[in-house]
C-alpha cells in the first residue's frame, strides 16, 4: 500500500518566504487565539491559563505573566477560545457552559487580574457557551453559538453593560466593520452582516450562505475575509452591505481556523499543520508564503511583517520576506501507518523543498528504530527544487513508535524531527471497533450508541481534563 501526497501538489511551485525566527514552550497549552494590543500579545490557553508577552521586539516575544483562573471544583483552570481587549482590559470567552468568560485588567501586563465574568442578568439564557467576539469604540460583541449575538456597553470597560442580544442559528463569531455595522459568521449558515443604530425600515442588512462553516472574520476598508475550515478563505466586497460581492475563493488543503491581516493586502491563515500568506492582488486571492510548522497550527497573530503562529503545545515566530538562504521544508512531520501484519510494509512518500534563493544541503536521516528505514533522500537541493524520499515501515513483532532526525543547511532550521507511528497495542487505524455506548457531552444529549452508525463515517472527540 502506498500513500500519496496529492493535497501538496498544487503548491509545490509557490515559494515560501517565512523565516523562523524563535520557537517558544509557554506555560499555557493549546493556544486558541492571539490578541495585540500596543506592545502587548495575549494567547488565551484551552489549558493552563492566559499568557501575557512584551512585543516590543516583534521578533523575540517576552513572556511576562501567564494568569489561570480557576474552574469549578478548581482541578484545572478556565479555557480560553478567544480574546478581544482594550488598551487594558481584556474579555475572555469559551465553549463552556456558564462559567464561559473572564475580565481581566492588565493595566500592569506584569500583573493581571482577573476582575469578574460577562453578564447574563435579564436574559433567559440557559447554560450558554460562548464563542468568538470583537470591540468597536464602546462596544463589545460575543458570539453564542445558538443563543445568537449579544452586545455590551463596555463604557466602563470592567463593569459591560448588556444592552442587546441579536438571535440566530448558530453564531461562531462576530466582526465590527465599523462603529455602526457589524458581520456575524453564523457557523455553517453562513454570513449576516447588519445596522446597529437604525429605523426599522432603513437599516441595511443582508445574508448569504458560504461554501464552509465560518470559523473567522477579518475586515479591512470595505473587504470581508472568511476562514472557512476545510473550504479555505474567502473574500467579499462589501461596500454595498446590502448586497455583497463574492470577489474570490482560495481553498487551502487544510482547515482554515483563524486569520490576521497585515501589510496592505496580505492575510495570514492557520490551516493545522501549516501557515499560509495569502495576497489580494485586486482580482485574485494568490498563495505568497508558508511554512510547515507540524506543531498543529490553531490562531495567528501578525504585526507588520511577523507573524505569530499559535499551536498546540508551541509559539512558533516568523518573519515575512525573501529568504537568501536555503530554506528547508518537509511535507510532513508526523507519519502514521496502517494497521499490518507482522512482515508486512507500507510506504510514506515525504516531500522536501528548497524555498530558499540558495542551495540547500542535507545529511542523511538518523531513524532511532529499526523498523523504519529511508530511501532515496536527497543530498542536495537547488534553489526552488522539490524531492521526494521513500520512509518505510517494515512490521515486526515490537512496538513501532520512533523519530526519523533530519539535519541540513538551513540557517534557521537546521534540525527537524519527524514523527514515525507504525503498530502498537490499541487502537490503530484499520482495526475494528469495538461496541461501545458513551453519554453525549456536547452537540446533543442522550447516548452514542456505535451500533446505530453502521456504514458511516463516524467522528468521536475526546478531551480530557488537563
């Protein structure tokens, strides 16, 4: 059996022009968004809190505090999903019912405090979860998913107001194009863009569907940007709010999450296991730069040229423009096998690029386990040239977990481990599942029972508390 790599295909002639710059471990875990403000970058955590960076040298952030809030019965701290904020203050929201949000003031970033959560007094919410949100002047705007938007005079920013809930399917997030209109992306209803202040029969409005569910929004002057998951981004004219103009689409092989904008034109996308730059050039969305980061990409952040690719377990800082030297880039750094018999082999082609203006020098892989072997790696790249090796997985009697150790000439990255995942005792792709029956936590109530999904592709996600 051999797997192919055809989602990569239709980039391999672009040129990728993203340094590394430094690749922090934060205390935080599964970074969910970056917020900017001044000199100050917040990174809300799924885990282990919220943390607070000093940006003066966009290239080289400082952490300077991580704040965890506690939850519950305080076993582990608030999530955090996004954050929008002040030159102060910042609002915290996530998916969890009813404790989903935190204020936080960090006039003294060295020392936030968390100051209290969004109310909810006099509407008839129950167990809300929050999502996306946005600031516009004295306005604050959160998503709630099936709950729709609501708005909050934040005039004294530790004390917002609430002063309007606007309904609709199933709000994902929320964007002010100005101090009086604003775009809700309705999860995979697509987009509405409303008049805040208006009489009933003047206020401009409109709705459309979109190819994917919007996960994101981005305005600058009168274009709309969309993340939509596994349909890519894309972009809207909306001068005219009452009838918006489709302008183009741009499908990343990945799940576009979250976007930032930056320059006069670019758009930074986090599609999982990589960050894209994209280009409006007037009539197109054109791919411009990325970089495989193989750390699960999950928010960006951009300021000026540098861009912040928040992940899992990482913060990984790039800078935008030519790269003089060469510049490695693998089209994997996680390989996982089939189920097999014991003999039996499977084959992963890995793709190598010089994206670099020079040549690229590569020594032969160090693998740590004996059950994988490499074939046909190359020893050098040109400027612009791609290769592709063969890694192989030869089952055997032993569990096969190993490390296949990359080393080349490329100044920024000169080492790059790659995952290797072959057999082991547990669930492997391939293998049957078993019968199971689980009580649904989210996305419904009852009980998933397995048994009533025979013949379809069934999706089961399991977190655990941290």
């Amino acid at each position: 059996m051999k797997k192919g790599i055809l989602l990569l295909l239709p980039i391999l002639c672009i040129a990728k022009n993203l340094s590394l710059e430094h690749r922090i471990n934060p205390p935080n875990r599964e970074l969910m968004d970056v917020e900017i403000v001044n000199d100050i970058m917040i990174i809300p955590g799924n885990l282990d809190g919220y943390d607070f960076y000093d940006i003066s040298d966009p290239t080289d952030p400082t952490i300077i505090a991580n704040l965890e809030i506690p939850m519950g019965n305080g076993n582990r701290s608030l999530p955090g999903i996004w954050v929008s904020a002040t030159d102060s203050v910042a609002y915290f929201t996530c998916r969890t019912k009813q404790e989903g949000s935190a204020i936080v003031d960090f006039s003294d970033p060295n020392n936030p405090v968390h100051i209290g959560a969004l109310s909810l007094s006099g509407t008839d919410m129950n167990d809300p979860s929050f999502e996306g949100s946005d600031i516009s002047g004295n306005l604050l705007a959160v998503a709630m998913h099936e709950d729709g938007v609501i708005f909050y005079d934040i005039s004294d920013p530790l004390e917002p107001d609430l002063i309007l809930q606007r309904p609709c399917e199933n709000a994902w997030t929320v964007a002010f194009i100005d101090s009086n209109h604003y775009v809700i992306g309705n999860g995979d209803h697509g987009i509405i863009i409303e008049e805040f202040y208006c009489l009933e029969d003047t206020c401009e409005s409109s709705s459309f569907p979109t190819e994917g569910a919007v996960k994101d929004l981005a305005i600058k002057d009168h274009l709309l940007f969309v993340a939509e998951g596994s349909d890519g981004i894309s972009i809207y004219d909306i001068l005219d709010i009452d009838q918006p103009i489709l302008l183009d689409r741009y499908d990343t092989p990945g799940l576009s999450n979250k976007i930032a904008l930056f320059g006069t034109n670019k758009i930074a996308v986090s599609d999982w296991l990589d960050v894209k730059i994209l280009e409006w050039t007037g009539t197109g969305l054109e791919l411009v730069g990325y970089k495989s980061t193989g750390k699960r990409t999950m928010a960006i952040g951009a300021r000026d040229s540098i861009i912040y690719s928040a992940e899992w377990q990482h913060l990984q800082t790039f800078s935008f423009g030519d790269i003089q030297e060469g510049d490695l880039d693998v089209g994997s750094w996680d390989i996982s096998y089939p189920n097999l018999e014991i003999g039996q082999s499977d084959t992963f082609d890995l793709l190598f690029e010089n994206n670099g203006q020079s040549p690229l020098g590569l020594y032969p892989p160090f693998i740590n386990h004996a059950d994988f072997q490499s074939i046909n790696f190359p020893e050098y790249l040109g400027p612009g040239d791609t290769s592709i090796a063969q890694v192989i997985y030869n089952r055997s009697s032993q569990n096969a977990s190993g490390v296949m150790q990359i080393t080349s000439s490329d100044p920024d990255e000169s080492q790059i481990d790659i995952l290797l995942v072959g057999n082991y005792e547990g669930g492997i792709v391939g293998l049957p599942a078993p019968a199971f029956t689980l009580p649904i936590a989210a996305n419904g109530s009852g009980d998933f029972l397995l048994s009533d999904y025979l013949g379809q592709v069934v999706v089961v996600a399991f977190f655990a508390p941290g």
